[in-house]
C-alpha cells in the first residue's frame, strides 16, 4: 500500500539532487521543455480568453518575462478563474497548432481570488503609465513593466558580484549605521532610539539627548568608502554593495532618500586613468551581460530599447576647464557653482551620447578625501562620469596620501582614525561610487528613478 501511494506522488513531484521538487518554475520550463512531460505550476492569470469548449489562460509567476498559454477544459472553470487570480494547474506540456508551448490543464485550483469590480487597480491587456503604478507600490509588481525590472536589477545584482569576485576583490559590509558625514554635505538622517523609556533612563546618566545610545552622534550612511579606506589598507582591493541614505530635500525624478550604491576601493591606484578603465570595463561589462540574459525583459520595459552605440566605443575625457569651455560656446550659463543637470546632459549630447569623464575638478568643489593635482594645487584628481538619461552616475577621486594634506583639511577630529591610516604603512587608493538605480535608468531607459526599485522612498513618501 506504501509502494502504490509513493508511486503515485510521484507523478507530482520530482526528487532531485536529494530535494522534492513541488512545482515547476515558468522560467525552467519554458527554457527546456519536455513535451508530454507532466508539470504542476503555480502562478497568476494574465489574461483569459473564453471559448465555446476551451479557456485559454496566459500563467505567469514572474520568474521570467514569458507567459504560458494553458488550455482549459470548459468543464474545470470556475467562476474564480479570472484576471489577477493566483492558480495551481497540472497538466501535460504541449505545443499548440501556431507552435508555442503551452499546457493542457487536468486539474484547476484556484488559491486566490481577485474581484477586479472590487478595487483591484489593473486592468488585462492595458499599459498603465508609471504615474499610476506608484500609487499601488503593494500591486504593483504584478504589471509587466516592473516585474521586468525587478528581475532585471536582480540580474545586475548578480553581475555586480560575479565581476569583482572575478577581478579578485574583497566584497566588505560597510556599517549602514556610522559616527561620520562622509561627504559633510549634512544630508543625513541621525539615528536615536524611539523608546523614550530607554532614552530617559540612559539621560539620567548625564548624556546628551543625541548621542544617549552610541556616546557619540550616529548616523544613516551616506557612504561605505571611508571604511572601505580602511580596509583596502589591509586586504587590497575591496568593494561594498548596500543601501544608502540621502535626506535631501528633492522630489526629482533622479533622487532617493534611499537607494543602493556600489563603492569600489583600488588599492595601489596612482593615476585617475587606472580608475577610469575600472570603471569603464566594468560597465561594459554589466550593459553587455544584461543584454545577453534578460533582453525580453528589457523589451517589456521599452520595445525600442536596443544597444547603445556607445557600447563599443572608447568613453570620452575631459577636464572639467573643457567642459565649462564647451557650455560657455553652448550659451550656458557657467557662472554657477559646478555643473548642474541640465549641463551634464548637454555634454553627453555634445559627445554624441557616448559617456564622458569629466576630471580635474576645483578643489573648492570636491571633498576633503580627494587627492591635489601635482600640476595644479587648485585641482583635485576627481571624476565624475555623466551619461544619458541621468547626467553623472559615477564619483570617484584618487584619495589623499599626502599625510600634512590631510590634516589641514579634515573637517573634524571624530575622523582623526581616518587621518591615522596615513601614518603605518599607507599606500595609494583610488575609488568610486555608483548608485545602482541610476546605473538601471541608463540600462533600461527608465526616466524616472522611482520605478527601478520596488519600494522608492522620498519626501513625504515612505508609506510602506
């Protein structure tokens, strides 16, 4: 009796490698598929189509970009079987008369209904605009376009990974908690407790309201690269990976109060030319890989999204002197403090949207970390690499070894460890920052920062 019972599970699940296999993934099954073969798939009805004898329903469950056609039986619809409705069917895989794959339903369960008439905001075969999309954040990862892009970032994610590892970099965790501003820009979020039982207890020991808990002012991080400083100073080349905290006052369809960056610290990195060839090989390398593992998702996204041209050329460099000339012929207005958005974007365009490094920028615009230009105490070895649709998406600098230098420009004595690391046994760094959304607004050609992430948040927006 054990025997027959074992044998007839069988038929649902597979064991392999030692693990029970319950159902079939959409994205396995569509890449090998085994006609005849009996499968169980669990997902969402796309769409329904109802005949005389047969319903045709598109099954998605988002572990790719394709859709399965199931034939249905009239007799095993149900009134549940409808758009949005979550779904467990078995049956045998087939290919249908015009040739596709699809699967021909024995049985129909349905595990979750969804009424549309009773609020649900999609509607089947219907493109809704990203506007609308973010009203329904908890939904909206049903919609083909940001189901897309999630797997998409998921990719990247993955790649990111799979280049430094191959480059023999150390991924390091930077503390998402620290004591310092790393850009001194002061656009951070501070870190207290919100029990008032805990911070009154530890006043009661004669601590300030703002440093109770850490015995120092604590922060979200605004950047892991002063850690990574640390670190590159033991181990070499490294680079972290993780969210990142902003609190900058803008709504701006390239800015997030929260968002993933990747940092890169080179060590022995004595000219920005090093640095730029990191990250220009690097970004080759992710657009090149996406377009070659998730191109049906990049065409969901944007159906004219083809290669960039720029994909096999050299990136441009120029001097941030050049730069400011090559505004000034365009009638820009140059007199401001650096150079804004709409000026980043017109150098892109003036470079036939091929990537540009604009480098050497005035030390009075750059950071206390980065390294002064041998040739010019004035300048700094900075970069900022802009591109299409974003403007810059890359900072990075040569960091200052000079230990005298340094000192003089320190903003505070809490970064005196940071200073420190000058004095036993320093060496020459390089390193950039790359924040991951803006990396996927040039990717997938996505306008606007808030739909490349599932849950953006910005101000007065963090409802979930």
């Amino acid at each position: 009796m054990l025997l027959k019972v074992s044998c007839k599970l069988n038929n649902f699940l597979s064991i392999k490698h030692g693990i029970k296999k319950y159902y079939s993934v959409l994205a396995s099954v569509l890449e090998k598929p085994e006609l005849g073969e009996n499968v169980e798939i669990k997902g969402w009805v796309k769409s329904l189509r109802v005949q005389k004898e047969l319903v045709f329903a598109d099954v998605s469950d988002g572990s790719c970009a394709q859709k399965l056609q199931v034939t249905i039986p009239k007799h095993l619809k149900t009134n549940d079987l409808t758009y949005g409705s979550a779904v467990n069917i078995t049956g045998k895989l087939a290919r249908s008369p015009r040739g596709q794959i699809e699967l021909l339903a024995e049985n129909v369960k349905i595990y979750g209904k969804c009424v549309v008439l009773d609020g649900y905001p999609f509607n089947p075969r219907t493109s809704h605009p990203p506007e609308y999309l973010r009203r329904y954040l908890h939904l909206r990862s049903r919609t083909n376009y940001i189901s897309a892009m999630l797997r998409i970032r998921h990719s990247v994610t993955q790649l990111i990974h799979k280049y430094f590892s191959s480059k023999n970099y150390i991924n390091i965790h930077t503390p998402i908690i620290t004591s310092n501003d790393c850009e001194g820009a002061g656009e951070n979020f501070k870190v207290l407790p919100d029990n008032e039982e805990t911070v009154k207890s530890m006043m009661q020991q004669g601590l300030n309201s703002e440093t109770v808990y850490f015995g120092s002012k604590a922060f979200l991080t605004v950047s892991g690269q002063l850690h990574l400083e640390a670190v590159c100073r033991g181990m070499g080349n490294v680079y972290t990976f993780g969210p990142t905290f902003r609190a900058e006052n803008s709504k701006s369809r390239l800015h997030l109060s929260e968002f993933y960056m990747l940092e890169g610290e080179l060590a022995f990195c004595e000219t920005l030319e090093h640095l730029q060839n990191t990250i220009e090989d690097f970004l080759k390398f992710i657009l090149t890989e996406i377009r070659n593992s998730n191109e049906k998702d990049l065409n969901l996204i944007d159906k004219n999204n083809t290669t960039p041209t720029w994909l096999n050329k050299q990136f441009i460099t120029l001097n941030y002197d050049e730069a400011k000339n090559i505004l000034d012929k365009k009638g820009m207005n140059t007199a401001e403090v650096g150079i804004n958005k709409e000026q980043e974007l017109a150098l892109v365009d003036y470079c036939n949207g091929v990537p540009v490094f604009i480098v050497r920028w005035p030390k009075s615009l750059k950071s206390f970390y980065m390294k002064e230009s041998q040739n010019d105490p004035e300048k700094v070895d900075a970069l900022d690499l802009l591109a299409p649709i974003t403007g810059e998406i890359v900072g990075g600098s040569l960091r200052e070894d000079n230990y005298e230098k340094l000192k003089l420009k320190l903003p505070s004595e809490s970064l005196n460890w940071y200073l420190e690391l000058r004095k036993f046994g320093n060496i020459p760094t390089g390193g950039f920052g790359l924040g991951l959304e803006r990396l996927l607004q040039v990717i997938c050609a996505i306008p606007n920062i808030k739909d490349t992430l599932p849950f953006p948040r910005w101000p007065h927006n963090c409802s979930m």
